[in-house]
C-alpha cells in the first residue's frame, strides 16, 4: 500500500513538474521575417543546379519574376548578386534536383548536395527562405520530359514561389506542409 501511495505521489510531481516546464510553441509568421529581409533592400537569391535545356540565367529569370510576381507589394530587389544592401544571413535558395539526403537546412548553410539524374525523369525541385537556417521549404516533382517541360517547369517555379512563404500565418503545429 505505501509504494501504491508513495507511486501515485511521484508520479503528481512529475506531472506537476511537466505543467510547470511545458512552454508555448511560437511560429513566427515567415511573411513577418520576409519583410524585414526585403524591405526596401537587396535579397539574395540562390540558383544551385543545372537543367540541360535552360540556361543558368533562363533559371534565374524566371525565378526571380515569379518572386517579384508573388511578393512585389514587399518592395525587394530579389537578386543572384546582392549589395551591400542586403540583409544577411537571408536568402531564397530554389535547388534543382537535390539529393535526397540533404536538407534544407544544408542548402542555407551551403552544404547541400545535388543529385545528376536522367533526363528523362521526373525534376525534383526545391524552394526554401533561410536565415541561418531554413525558415520555410516547399518542393515539388516536374514532369521534366516532352513538349511541355519548359511549360512544367515555369509552372512549378510560379508554385513554389508562391507558396514558399504563405500570405497568412497558416502554419498548423501537426501538419507540417513541404
């Protein structure tokens, strides 16, 4: 009976204890971090990968507008050659065909690795907006073979562009979006 008691008392305590050590999970609002990168300043912005049939800077073009597309109202220079206008550790990293051992947190810290697929495969493609580490990420597979690749390819750019960083905190602690 005394170690049922003596039992029930420790484990009040503990849970005592949890109560009492247990903090509120915070998630900024990556749109609150954007702003404060961008505003009125130089945001760097990062192409790693090559594609057979684009160029390194049709890659960047088009990355770059769809950016200014979904987050002109920000009033940011997106940017592969940042002054000293710019606020770092941030950037926007889009990497094409990544390994599937790296994370985005290795990319914002320039240790990725990429992966040389075939051509006629599906293109792994992956958005992330760093500070020192990954803010946020989204990725997507493009149908990277046929008439329509380039057409797969600007769509899936516009995708993750616009929702690297969503327009409204929506972020739910239990599901976790990529």
């Amino acid at each position: 009976m005394k170690k049922a008691v003596l039992t029930g008392l420790v484990l009040i305590i503990l849970n005592g204890c949890n109560t009492l050590t247990t903090t509120n999970v915070h998630r900024p609002d990556p749109l609150q971090y954007l702003t404060h990168a961008g505003y009125q300043r130089d945001l760097e912005t990062v192409i790693i990968g090559n594609l057979p049939s684009h160029s390194r800077s049709q890659l960047e073009k088009m990355v770059i507008d769809s950016l200014v597309a979904n987050y002109g109202f920000v009033h940011a220079n997106f940017t592969t050659t940042p002054s000293k206008n710019h606020l770092a550790p941030y950037k926007i990293i889009f990497v094409f065909n990544a390994a599937q051992q790296s994370y985005s947190d290795d990319f914002c810290a320039g240790k990725g690795e990429i992966e040389r697929r075939e051509p006629s495969k599906k293109l792994f493609v992956t958005a992330i907006f760093c500070e020192k580490s990954a803010i946020t990420d989204v990725a997507a597979y493009v149908d990277y073979h046929g008439k329509d690749k380039a057409l797969n390819l600007a769509k899936a750019i516009d995708d993750l562009a616009q929702n690297l960083v969503p327009l409204e905190n929506e972020i739910d602690i239990f599901n976790y979006k990529t």
